[in-house]
C-alpha cells in the first residue's frame, strides 16, 4: 500500500513537471514572437470584448424591464376609459335606423363591483385626473389633482416620506386632505415642513398630511407605457374630488344649456376653450382608470376576460373602455429585447471564430518553422504527449491574453455605452466567467490541430528538414 502510494507521488511529480515545463517553454515561444503573439490575440480581444458588452447591454435590459414592472405592478389589470366602438353592416348605419345605447362610462361603481364579483380579484383601485392650478403664498404652479383611495398607493408602489396614508374616514366623508408629491414639496415648501399646511388646488384648499418618496421615472417609460410622473401630482381622496372638484358622471345647468342652445350658439360660446378643455367637457367617464390586482399571474388572462364581459354587461353593450394587461406587454417586450441580445451576441461571436481561426493559423505556422526544434526534442527524449501540450498551452496562452484584455475592453466599452448612449449596461461576474471560459475553450479547440500534427510529426524527418 505504502509502495502504491509512493508510485503515485513519482507519476503526480512526473506529470506536473512536464507540464510544467511545457507551460514554460510555450512562454519561452511567445515571449521570443511578442508581435506575432499580440496580432493573434486581437482577434480573440474583441471577440471576447463584444461577448462582455452584449451581455452587459442584455443585463442592463433586463434590469429596466424588472423596474417597469415593479412600476406598473404586478398582476394588474389596467380599465381605461375609450371612444365608443362601433361595428356592423353598412345598412343598419342610416342615421334614421340608429338607436344610440346609453352607457354610463367607466365609474366607481365598476372598479367596486369588480372587487366584490371576481374572487381571484384582490383589490381595485380606481383613479380620476383632473388638470388643475396649484397656488401657496403667491407661487402658483399648473398640476394635476388626482382623486383615489387607500389602496392606490400599494398598487402602484408609490412609498410615503412623511406623514400618513389616507384612512377610510377621510375616502369616504370626502374630507379636505392631500398627499403631495416630492416635487410639489419642493416648490412650495421649500423652506417648512409640509404636514398640517394648507395648500390651494384649483379654488380648494387642502391640507397636506403625507409628501411621497421622489419617483424616477425615464420618458420612455412614461410614453411607453403610460406611466405619470407623480412627482407634481396632488392626491385627494376620490369621494373629495368628486364632491369638491367634478364629478364628470354628474350633468350640470351648464352642460344642459349648451346642449339646447343651436350648433351656431355652442360653437360661440366654446371658441375660448382649448381643445383639452372640450375634450374634458365632453368627457362622461367618472374614473379615468381602473387597477385591478389579481391574486396569482397565471389568472390575469382570465381575470381580464371576465372583466371585458363583466363591464359591456353593466355598459349595455357599448365598448367604451379598454383593459390592457402590462405584464404581457412587457413579456413581449422582453421577448424582443432577448432576440435583439440573441443576434447581436451571435454576431459578437463570430470575432471569437475568426480569432480562433487566426490561432489556428498562426500555430500551423509555428510548427513548420520550429520542425528542427520538435525533432531535436524528441531526440532527446520528448514523448508525443510532451510536444503535444507545448504546443497546446501556446495556443491557450495567447488566447488566455486576449481573453483577460478582452474583458478589460469589454469593461470599459459598457461604461462608454452606458455614458454615451445612455443605455443602461451591467457587467456582471458571470459574463466575466463565460468569457473567460469562452477564450480558454477558443485557445483548446483551435489548438488542438496544429498541436497534434506536430506531435504526430517523424523525429527523423524533422531533424532533415532545412
């Protein structure tokens, strides 16, 4: 046993000091050709820094998709208001044969019935918008009130910096209480701390019991997927603006004078109204949106389904409102983003090919010009083994190089996108591991051939060759 493990330790003592001194006659050859060594690792440095870069672009892709979503929710159910839809044949649309159908637009009714109707419905939140004036102590400022109630917040993530939530006494009795956004608090109490101050929205005066933490929202994200800046938003509970601010469901002496006066009267009397004004005269909807959460993802396909049939049911049929999943919108979003990564890493690869390739080159290169070196080894002694690792970690020493330059480019040149592009990029440790795996496995395979063909070379032949 003892005997065993001695001739064990001669082998392992054999073994590492060939390869040993392997590693260190392939330095010996890279270090004698530095210019050709260096040519041949560019290849695999771009190939290896386009493989960190791509993969950073993907990531950073990635980590803006998760921050949408935690932005919009997950598992809702987003009702927004619409123009009425209509379809059917061409002979039933004759003005005298029509029956217009009375829907009562999106209200708070919906948004409560949905959460007492569904069972995989957790909660609904509904959300009225209304463009107002914001005014304290001689600084006025355009904004937004918003009316909605104590489950708004934990629906659309929106955290508290100060002060407190709305309670359901104050939703319900429509008391005159606010919850300010970070840049209201910043323009209009720059100086004093909020809570218990008075604040005029519109020709209402509120007072402040809660400032939200600042929200960083890109433009993209807003346009893309309608999600609005709550930085300069008021919110009011919403029996509050429907009771001090308008309640759109409501028909006022104004609307019916309008409507009985003649089309030359209503035309005179709104030429001072802007186009957002008519737009918002004429809009009947009571709640400007709906978030319904769902209890678990894989029913919201559903769940929408059955609010789709629940609201043309209480709206007679007309299709005045559209529900519109995020998570799917984002799924396929992140389905493009993925292939959009799929194409460029495949492209990147190819540099790591033709980098290989240029390896392989260059070590069938080597081996006809060093053929009296590999003769005179093996006169003296070499084994097949022994030229073929020499040969083998030279070609994995120059692609190790340019694999760990590769990653310092790659580094380097996500940053640079990052700052000028202004996309956002992570490099992350795992891109790194592959690319360095990827550079080893790159030196192996393409050395393999070159290495061999000189280990299978004739001692005699090689030590005749001029």
């Amino acid at each position: 046993m003892r005997w065993d493990r001695e001739a064990l330790a001669r082998l392992r003592g054999r073994i590492s000091a060939r390869l040993g001194f392997s590693v260190q006659t392939a330095v010996e050859a890279v270090r004698h050709n530095k210019l050709r060594a260096g040519l041949t690792s560019l290849g695999i440095l771009f190939g290896v820094a386009s493989v960190i870069a791509m993969l950073a672009i993907g990531k950073g892709a990635e980590r803006e998709i998760l921050e949408q979503m935690r932005l919009l929710g997950s598992n809702n159910v987003v009702i927004t208001p619409l123009v009425e839809q209509k379809e059917g044949p061409v002979e039933d649309q004759q003005p005298d044969k029509q029956v217009k159908k009375f829907s009562p637009g999106l209200t708070y009714a919906d948004a409560q019935a949905i959460a007492r109707v569904i069972p995989a419905v957790e909660v609904t939140s509904g959300e009225i918008v209304l463009n107002t004036t914001i005014t304290r102590e001689g600084r006025r400022r355009s904004g937004k009130v918003v009316g909605v109630d104590t489950t708004y917040f934990r629906l659309t993530n929106l955290g508290l910096r100060r002060g407190t939530w709305f309670t359901p006494l104050q939703v319900e009795r429509g008391l005159p209480v606010a919850i300010v956004g970070h840049a209201v608090r910043t323009r209009f109490f720059t100086t004093e701390d909020p809570i218990g101050k008075p604040l005029k929205v519109g020709d209402t005066w509120v007072t402040v019991i809660g400032v939200l933490d600042e929200r960083r929202v890109s433009d993209q994200a807003v346009q893309r997927l309608g999600i609005r800046d709550a930085n300069m938003d008021v919110y009011v509970p919403v029996h509050t603006l429907l009771l001090r601010f308008r309640n759109r469901a409501q028909v006022t002496q104004r609307d019916i004078e309008l409507a009985a006066r003649a089309p030359g009267a209503v035309a005179r009397d709104t030429t001072t109204e802007s186009d957002e004004q008519r737009r918002e005269r004429s809009n009947r909807n009571q709640l400007d949106r709906v978030i319904v959460r769902v209890t678990e993802s894989q029913l919201v396909p559903g769940v929408a389904d059955v609010v789709q049939r629940m609201l043309a049911r209480r709206h007679n049929a007309v299709v005045d409102f559209e529900i519109t999943v995020p998570e799917l919108l984002l799924k396929q979003e992140q389905r493009t983003k993925t292939i959009f990564n799929i194409v460029l890493g495949a492209i990147a690869s190819i540099s790591l090919v033709v980098g290989g390739i240029g390896i392989m080159n260059i070590m069938l290169a080597s081996v006809l010009e060093r053929i009296r070196e590999i003769g005179v080894r093996r006169a003296v002694g070499a084994t097949q083994r022994d030229i073929l690792l020499q040969f083998l970690s030279e070609a994995v020493l120059i692609s190790v190089a340019g694999g760990v330059a590769g990653i310092v480019v790659g580094a380097a040149l996500s940053t640079a996108i990052e700052r000028v592009a202004g996309i956002a990029t992570i490099v992350s440790w795992l891109s790194v591991v592959v690319a360095f795996g990827v550079a080893i496995s790159v030196g192996i395979a393409f050395g393999i051939v070159p290495a061999y063909r000189a280990a299978r070379a004739d001692p005699v032949v090689c030590l005749r060759y001029e």
